[in-house]
C-alpha cells in the first residue's frame, strides 16, 4: 500500500491505524500482509501492514475517532492530507475505510 512520505512516522508509530482511500473497488482483504511504500515504481518498504477490517462510509462522514485514528489532529489537518492525496474534498464521495496494524 502506498504513503505519502509525510505519514511515514506516523504510520511506524503507530499513531495512523487507519486509512481512507478513493479506489472503485477493494484492493486489498481482511487478514492480508503488505508492504508499505512511498513510491509505487520502488521496491523499498517502510513497514509491513496486516489488515484488521474494511469498510465503506461516505468521506464526509469522518468523527474525531476516524481523525485520531488517520493520525491528525483535526478535520481540517486530515481535509489538507485528502487534498494533498486526491485533489478536492468530496463529502459525499464513498470511501473504503481499512484498519491496519504495523506487524
């Protein structure tokens, strides 16, 4: 899975344990091992993630636990990360919301 490079202490922290992602169908399953990168053309990895649940929600739809657990702070410093990632914010966008845990 990849990650900008900016959440890499985040996610080894383990202060991300969760991620949103805009993708038309599931690319990856519960219970799945992989490997976290920053570049899609690298073979290099960061971390080795399992996949502890997926689910489909609305982007809007985020709480203060879905931004704790997207390693922010606040709505507004997860709202610049999504834009950073996708281009615009879309609340009512139907995003996969999948728990992961660095193993």
């Amino acid at each position: 899975m990849l990650f900008k490079k900016y959440l890499v202490k985040t996610v080894l922290n383990r202060t991300k344990t969760e991620t949103r992602r805009l993708w038309k169908r599931r690319l990856v399953k519960v219970g799945g091992v992989y490997k976290a990168r920053t570049n899609f053309g690298n073979s290099s990895t960061f971390a080795t993630i399992k996949i502890i649940y997926i689910k489909s929600e609305k982007l809007g739809a985020i709480d203060g636990y879905g931004i704790k657990k997207e390693g922010c702070r606040s709505l507004d410093e997860f709202k610049k990360i999504w834009i950073d990632s996708y281009g615009s914010w879309q609340p009512s966008a139907e995003v996969f919301v999948i728990g992961f845990q660095v193993i």
